[in-house]
C-alpha cells in the first residue's frame, strides 16, 4: 500500500485532515509511527519562532522552499521553486503569516491553519525577464510596512536567501537584514515526534522501492533501468523525488559520486547506491546499500571491501550518544586504512531532517576545514555514512544507516538488510 501524504491535499479542511496511520514497529521501539498534521507544522512553527525570539527577529522572510514547508506546510511547484526565488514567506514573531504567491496559485495553501493570509509575490518572474530593478522597491516596502505594524520597533528582519537587490530594498526601508539560514537550519536540527513519525513513514517507502531495486538487479540492464525502478517506486510510495542520481555499477562504483548512465550491469560486479530521497510528508530517506550481481559468488576482494564499509558504520554507530561534541566523533571514528584514506566520504555522520541538513561531522584530519563543533543531541536524526574503495581498484563499496538520538543513545531508521552474500558469515 501506497503512503499517502495528507498534507499535501488541498481539498481537506484543515479540521478534516485524519491522523495519518502507519503500522507499529517491531522491538517496541519507541520511534513514533503516525502523526496528527496539525501538530507537525505547530511544532515546526513553535520552534521557528522560538528560535526568532532568541536571536531578536522581529520577522523572517522565507524564500526556500524547505524553510517555507518546515515553517507552514504549505508546497507548491517545490522544484520549480527552488531555482525561482518568486515565492516568499513573512513570519513575523507576532503577527499574521502572510504567503505571497504565484499567481492563481495561492489555493494550494489557504486551507493550512498555519497561512492567515495570501497576497500574490511582488517579485514573481523577475528572474525571467529582467524585473529585478522594477520588483525590489515595491517588495522592500510592502515587507517594512508589515515589519512597522507587527515588529514593536523592532527592525530586524532575517532572509533565508534572495538577489541582493531584495536585500537592499528592505535596507533601504531602514531594517536591519540578516541571513538566517544558518539560525533556521540551527532550529530544525531536533526533530518533534511528529516530525520522527514523518521520517520512519519516508524510509518505509525508500526501503520499499530499494527491494524492487534488489529484485531487478541482473546481468543486461543498466544503471538508468534501475534508477528508473528507484524512482518510480519512491512516487508509488508517496515519494516526491530524489536529490541525487547515485546508482553505479562495476568499475563506476570506484570512486564514488558517478551518478546514474546507460552503462549495462554485468556478472559478478557489484552495483552500489544511495537513496538521498526527499520521500513522503517531504522528509529525507537517506541509506545506502551495495550489491552483488550474480550468478556465482563476489571475490575475497569485495567481500574484503564490504566487511570494511560494514564494521565502518556499526563502529561509528556504536560511539554516537548525546552530550558527545562532534570533535570527539571525528577522533573516536574507526580508523580507515591508509590504502583507503584517499578516497574516503566526507563525512562520518549528516543531520537528515526535510533534506541533508545540520550537522555534518568531517573525518577528523578533514574536521577543521569542513566542520563546526556542536554537540550531538536527542532528537536529532542522522545518517552514518561510510565508502570504502583504493586507487586504481575495480570496486568501491558504499553503506549508510540513517538513526535517531534518544537520550540514551541511538534507534535505527533503517533497517533494510545486508547483503549476505559478501559476507564469509552470515550477519
């Protein structure tokens, strides 16, 4: 059975909308299956704005289309969006919040309890035919208007992303602007149950459409056949689409990073994948699994190779637990085998959340370049990612597990099986 994703019905009151059911885990895990939608973008909102409250916004200006769901529920053409900064947001800390919209398009949002107005966006197709010039000014004041009637004299003002004209034209208005990307992101590295519900229910289907994958791996397809199983299997799931094109296959899996081609899979080769879904309720389903194509049996090297990747993830699971600084993680990692190290992924652990977010936890001779310290926490949901592959070999193994932060320690996310046949035992 299909997810269905019910906040993206737009011919629901919001009074009408159901709890959204999903069957109980095993284990009595104590990760939450099922979610009332009202909830999830009360808690978002309630977060958001605390996080305001304690960096002094008097309102933020949300253009990114994750902020915007995180922040109401509401999506619309989300892909379009994301490289059409046409859409915006206004949160203010007390006060309405106002959606401007596309036009003819606001109905897809006025039924949410979390927009208490629509107005059309001042800036729409400026990106396509030259209006920025004409866009900004009416946009700067219309924003500095709704800031004078809700900010208490407060002029501070946050903006996830937008064209410097935008910038200008509210500081021209006399805000104090900001960018709150990095607070907004800051705020939704814990996760509420609901959101947690949201996150199981999107790996259920990733790891569903990953099976179909599995069972369609043979020697004459390609790398495309599978993708497009992949894919296709995530929207029967309720999916909305995938980030990357991560599927590769024999000398492809090494290095990694070669993305999907019409490259066909032969015996004995391994085919490798990452999932990077933006799955149902627009959460993440980000794990990886690596392959054997038979018939016949994978070589000493690649089982080698997997048993490596393998004890890679469960010994950098094994140390993960709250109060930990993410330094500590980098030096406490299992250590990759010189051979190894030049291609080694760069990162031990990501926050998943509506996509990959905070934190990102570098390897730790790589810590200082990519990382900041923080401290891992609970609530906060992460996928531990390992690669393992050497210069001038054939084949690269690639595994990832994607897990809570309880106060305790940690739960599994995931949970699709290994493959067995590249390990000397069963695990």
């Amino acid at each position: 059975m299909s997810i269905v994703d019910f906040e993206k019905l737009t011919d629901h009151e919001p009074d009408q909308i159901p709890v959204i059911p999903s069957p109980p885990m095993a284990n009595g895990d104590c990760i939450p299956t099922a979610f009332d939608p009202k909830q999830l973008r009360a808690g978002r909102l309630e977060r958001l704005r605390a996080m305001m409250a304690e960096q002094g916004y008097a309102a933020v200006v949300l253009f990114d289309p994750y902020n915007q769901r995180y922040a109401t529920g509401s999506r619309n053409m989300f892909g379009y969006f994301l490289r059409n900064s046409t859409r915006y947001i206004y949160v203010p800390l007390d006060g309405p919040v106002i959606l401007f919209e596309y036009p003819g398009s606001a109905h897809v949002s006025t039924w949410l309890e979390t927009i208490d107005e629509a107005r059309t966006s001042k800036v729409v197709w400026s990106a396509v035919n030259q209006r920025d010039n004409l866009s900004s000014d009416p946009f700067g004041i219309e924003i500095a208007e709704l800031i004078e009637e809700h900010g208490r004299g407060n002029k501070k003002i946050g903006l996830d992303r937008c064209s410097l004209n935008l910038a200008r034209s509210l500081e021209a208005q006399g805000l104090e602007v900001f960018d709150c990307m990095q607070d907004t992101l800051h705020c939704r590295r814990i996760k509420t149950p609901e959101e947690i519900a949201c996150l199981a229910q999107s790996m259920a289907g990733a790891e569903a459409a990953v099976a179909e994958v599995e069972a369609a791996i043979k020697p004459g397809v390609t790398e495309n056949d599978l993708f497009a199983t992949l894919y296709g299997n995530i929207i029967k799931q309720g999916g909305e689409f995938i980030e990357t094109r991560l599927l590769s296959s024999g000398p492809r899996t090494n290095p990694w990073f070669n993305e999907a081609s019409d490259r066909v899979i032969r015996p004995g080769e391994l085919v490798a994948l990452d999932t990077d879904t933006i799955g149902c309720h627009g959460y993440y389903s980000d794990f990886s699994r690596t392959f054997h194509v038979g018939p016949g049996k994978p070589s000493a090297y690649q089982k080698s190779l997997y048993r490596m990747a393998y004890d890679q993830v469960h010994h950098n699971m094994g140390i993960l637990k709250p109060g930990m600084s993410y330094r500590e993680i980098a030096e406490s990692a299992w250590k990759i085998p010189e051979r190894f190290l030049d291609r080694r992924y760069p990162s031990i652990i990501h926050g998943v959340g509506m996509h990959g977010e905070t934190p990102l936890v570098a390897h730790h001779m790589d810590f200082d370049r990519f990382s900041k310290d923080g401290v891992l926490e609970p609530g906060m949901v992460v996928s531990v990612e390992s690669y393992i592959g050497e210069v001038g070999a054939a084949d690269g193994v690639k595994l990832e597990e994607e897990v809570l932060v309880t106060e305790t320690g940690i739960e599994k996310l995931s949970r699709y099986p290994f493959d067995e046949a590249l390990f000397d035992r069963e695990v």
